[in-house]
C-alpha cells in the first residue's frame, strides 16, 4: 500500500520542493485558500473522521469548530513537542517530509482563519528547527507563505519555537506557557485553548502527525480517507515499535492492524525468539496489557485496545518479552515522571517523588510486602486529583503493574524480610 | 558588551517572530544565544535578557532552573547525554552507560579531567529504534549520535578531545 504519512519511504527527495510540488505538493493548501471557505475545510476533516495522533484521539475537525470566532486573532500552534518515551514519528516526518508537515499546518491555519502558526519543537529537535527554518524560507520564497497568498486576502507566517528540555511541554497548555517565555507548567482548564490559548487568544493545538494527514485528506476526500481503518479510528497510524523486537522502526499501517501483524509481520518478532510477556501501547504512559493469544489477534485501533484495559495513545508499542521483570519497568517509567514532573500540583510532584523512594527501596532493599501496597496506594491516591495528565500517567504503569503482574514484585518483598523503613512509620495516617 | 549590542542582528531576528505585545517569548531563544557564548548562561546575561524584554532576573532565572538543556555553570565543553529511558533500555543501554564510565574513567554526572566530556543520563530523546544512543550538546548546537557501540562512541570521544569541533 502507498504511504500517505512516511511517503519519503517511496518518493526519494520528497523534502524538496520542486519533488514535493512535482507529487502534487501544496495543491491542496492552494486549493482550500482559494476555492474553499474555512469551515469547508473543518467540514471536510471533520467528515473524515481524522482524530488527534499525539496521544488523545480527540476529533480533529470537532477541535476547530470550537475556536471562538468573537475573539481574535486565531492561532495555531503544532505540537511537535514529541517525548513520549516509545514515540519517535513526528521526528521521522518533520526530518524527511518536511513540506507536507508545513502544508498541512498552513491548512488548519486557513481553516481556522489563523495568520500566524508556530512550531513548537522539543529542544532535542535543534537541527530539525533549523531544517524547518529553511523549508518555511523555501515556501515563504515561493508565494507559499506570507502576505495575499495567490491573490486572496489570505496570510499566514510559520515560525519555529524551540523547546529546551521538558516532557510537560507537550501538554497543550503548558506549550502555551513555554511559547509565551514562561516556565511549562499547565493551566486549570476551562478555559481550553480554542477560547484562551496562545497570548489569551483561540487557539488550536495539533501534532505533527495529525497535521501531516490533511494535504492527502484534502486532495483525495473524506470518504477516500474513510476506507482506509476502521469505523472508530479512521486513516493510517504511524506506530513506533521499540523494546524487545527485532526490527524495532515507524511502521504506516491502518488502524485495525493487529498487535501480531506488527510485531511479527513488520517488526521480524522478538530477539533471540522468545514470547511476549506484555505490551505498553502508549509508551511509558501506558498501562500493561498482558499478552496471549487473543490479545495478539486483538486490532490495534481506539476502541478495541481499550477493551483490553489499556489506551493506544500516540501508538507507541513497547515490546516486553519474558526476560523482563514488571518491577523493573515501572522503576524505569516512576523515575522519568519523577524528574519530568513540572512541581505545580501537590499530587504529582509528591506523589512522584514518593513513588520513586518506594520502588527504589524495593529494588535494593527489598522491604516486605507493605512497601509493594504502600506504592500502589500512593499511586492510586494520586489518581483523578492531578492538574494535568502527566500525573495521572505515571500512575498506569504502576497500578496495572503490580495488579497484573503480581508474582513479579514477590522478589521485591522476599520472606523474613518485612523491614519497614522507619521514615515510612512516621507518615501521618499510614497504617504499617 | 551586551547580547543585544553584540547579536543585533539575531536578536532582532529572533523578536520578530513574536508580536511585539509579546516580547517575553523571546527568552527562551535568547537564552540559547547566550549559551552559545560560554557553553552556559552568565548572570549578566540573564540580567541582559531580562533588560531587553522588561522582565524580571527571577523570570528569567526561573527558566535557566525549569529546563534541563539550559546551564548555568560551567562543564564539560561537549556534554554527552545517553538516553537510558525505557525503551532504549531495553535495548542495552544502561550497560551501555556502564561500559562509558569505564572507559572515561567517570562517573554519571560527572567531568573527564581535561574537561572534553561531561557525561548524562537523560530522559526519551525520540530515537527509541536507534538504541544505543546519545546526543551531544555543545555552545554551538545539539546532534544525535545513534545505534552506537563503546568503540564508536570512544573514536568520537578522541576525535573531540583531540581536534574538537562544531556541534549541530
């Protein structure tokens, strides 16, 4: 099947211009400026069931009929924030399909009437910043970008922001924050960004994958769109497989792909042959979904996962073979929450940093079964009380962990070894 | 000579990309230009920037201390930060970090004596196929280094020591 999303995998040179325009480049975008009217546009991407890629899944079409059309200007902002740990698409994309990325930014920007967009990039993306540089300079130089485009009152400038170092900066208001030259830290929300967003204007926030859908949603239709995956989870679905596989890559396939299709098909199996013992869909974010059979047969797409306690998220599937240990892990995912925890919410930044006393105790000094309830307590206090997603995420890999794989944490909690940590005993309201 | 003096031209740049009402977004860039001078963000610079934008030392501040690629003391002239996040360790690389140390003679966190290489452990870089991997941070820029063995890794690290060179 063509790739729609990782097309420079068929088209060599496809960050160039002349080869990018030359495969039907920017038609769209000129297209929708003009021949369509804005919410044309939101009606099209709407109709085409396309949802949010960075992790959500939320209607793409639906956010931007939610922008306020009394307060201007509009803004669009795209996410290209990418640190989920198992996530590596967007870099793949921006880095060798630069110009459909930018195109489809320019779309959304027309649908919602924005005249300016800003690239918002982790700090690590510094030579893809100055790449993207380049490429809005190459468009700008082009009539592509810039003031009365192909003679309409139609204008609109991309810049690049770069990040410095920080996962929460992907959560949608605390990337506002950062672009506003704040520390990234969340907003209370409401109000959400479509009604107070960038400098306190409408503002809509996309991933890069997302946003590198609509040229060929726009050239081709909705209802093309719509043949490709499933009824719930329309298109294709760029998931990064990493962990213990052989081939671990970006795979572009349709939503509904099953995990055994990916894992085995393209991603050549498990090292050294070994079986799956569990998967983390949504990178270290994820739940664990404990692997057999059915689970393997199950579609990978929004709904069928969750019917296996578990969210798909960005897709980022990390494979965890039988030579791991669920104690292990959950040590690996509280300590990147722990350091990436932004400290403006009580339950997160505290309940981080306990978390991560307690596993590694568990690690070292393997401190009886009270710590292993302790730590799954802690984690379910933190549970629905955070101000934003970070905290809750860091919770789902610790709960299904020890819920689902018990019989790894009994090394943990060795016999005749039931040693309670006398800081632990001072804790207010701690029954031990 | 202060920052705006001596970059006028990038400065200005850089605040053309922001509404002038929002001048304040300029930090973070600048802040990246100031790195680029010593490798690590000076006082007076962040006094400079706090001028040229008409916020305070302490917004200022306050970034340098939130996000992880701003310094604010001197280290090694390349820090080498080796992701040993989740997927990449299941892909060897904190045996991978364990095997650096060895041959650098240093420990996480810490300085080569000539000073060449400061060595980090941080979180997902985005490169979770390409494990082994690690970036190099520098005054002039950032690059990744990927599927990566010791021995490569301590050419790059001679090459640096010896000849030293331009990042990014």
């Amino acid at each position: 099947m063509p790739t729609i999303l990782l097309r420079h995998r068929d088209i060599p040179d496809l960050h160039k211009l002349d080869v990018y325009k030359q495969n039907g480049g920017l038609e769209a975008f000129k297209k929708a400026v003009t021949q369509m009217k804005p919410n044309e546009v939101t009606d099209l991407v709407k109709n085409s069931g396309l949802r949010g890629r960075g992790g959500a899944g939320f209607p793409t079409g639906m956010k931007w009929s939610f922008i306020d059309q009394k307060i201007w200007p509009h803004y669009v902002v795209a996410n290209a924030d990418e640190s989920e740990p198992g996530t590596f698409k967007d870099r793949e994309i921006m880095a060798n399909n630069p110009f459909q990325f930018l195109e489809g930014v320019a779309i959304a920007s027309y649908a919602v009437s924005a005249k300016a967009a800003y690239v918002y990039l982790r700090g690590e993306f510094w030579q893809i910043a100055s790449f993207l540089d380049e490429k809005i300079a190459e468009l700008e130089e082009a009539g592509y970008l810039g003031d009365r485009l192909f003679g309409t009152d139609t204008s609109l400038h991309i810049y690049t922001h770069l990040g410095a170092g920080a996962y929460i900066c992907g959560e949608e208001t605390a990337m506002l924050e950062s672009i506003e030259g704040k520390r990234g830290q969340p907003r209370i929300r409401p109000p959400f960004p479509a009604v107070y967003g960038l400098y306190g204007k409408p503002t809509v926030v996309n991933n890069v994958e997302t946003l590198t859908n609509l040229p060929m949603i726009l050239a081709k239709g909705s209802d093309w769109y719509k043949t490709l995956g499933t009824p719930d989870s329309a298109g294709v679905k760029i998931f990064s497989l990493s962990g213990r596989v052989r081939k671990p890559d970006n795979y572009e396939l349709p939503f509904g792909t099953t995990f055994r299709q990916l894992i085995y098909e393209h991603g050549g199996g498990v090292q050294e042959g070994r079986p799956v013992k569990a998967i983390m869909p949504a990178g270290a974010s994820s739940s664990f979904i404990v692997v057999d059979d059915k689970v393997l047969d199950t579609p990978m797409d929004y709904a069928s996962v969750r019917t296996l306690g578990a969210d798909l998220g960005s897709a980022s599937i990390i494979v965890i073979d039988d030579t791991v240990s669920i104690d292990w892990i959950i040590n690996k995912t509280i300590h990147f929450f722990k350091h990436e925890s932004c400290g403006k919410c009580t339950p997160c930044r505290e309940g981080t940093y306990w978390m991560s006393n307690i596993v590694e105790r568990l690690e070292h000094e393997h401190p009886g079964p009270a710590s292993v309830e302790l730590l799954l307590n802690v984690a379910r206090q933190m549970q629905n009380k955070c101000l934003c997603p970070l905290g809750e995420f860091s919770t789902m890999a610790v709960v299904t962990g020890i819920e689902r794989f018990p019989q790894d944490f009994k090394k943990a909690v060795e016999p005749g070894n039931e040693h309670v940590p006398d800081d632990f005993k001072k804790v207010e309201g701690l029954n031990l | 000579m202060s920052l705006a003096k001596k970059y006028h031209r990038e400065v200005n740049r850089i605040l053309a990309k922001y509404p002038p009402e929002n001048k304040r977004s300029a930090v973070m860039p600048l802040l990246y230009l100031a790195q680029s001078e010593a490798g690590y963000i000076t006082k007076d610079a962040m006094q400079d920037i706090a001028n040229l934008l008409e916020i305070s030392l302490t917004d200022v501040g306050a970034l340098v201390g939130f996000y992880t690629l701003y310094h604010d003391k001197k280290e090694g002239k390349y820090r080498m930060q080796v992701c040993t996040d989740l997927p990449c360790a299941l892909r060897g690389a904190d045996q991978f970090m364990e095997s650096l140390c060895a041959n650098l003679g240093i420990q996480v966190g810490e300085t080569t004596a000539d000073g060449t290489i400061t060595l980090e452990a941080v979180t997902c870089l985005a490169a979770c196929d390409k494990a082994p991997m690690f970036q190099i941070q520098s005054r002039d820029g950032l690059e990744y280094h990927e599927n990566m063995t010791v021995d490569k890794t301590m050419e790059l690290v001679e090459t640096l020591k010896k000849a030293g060179r331009k990042v990014g």
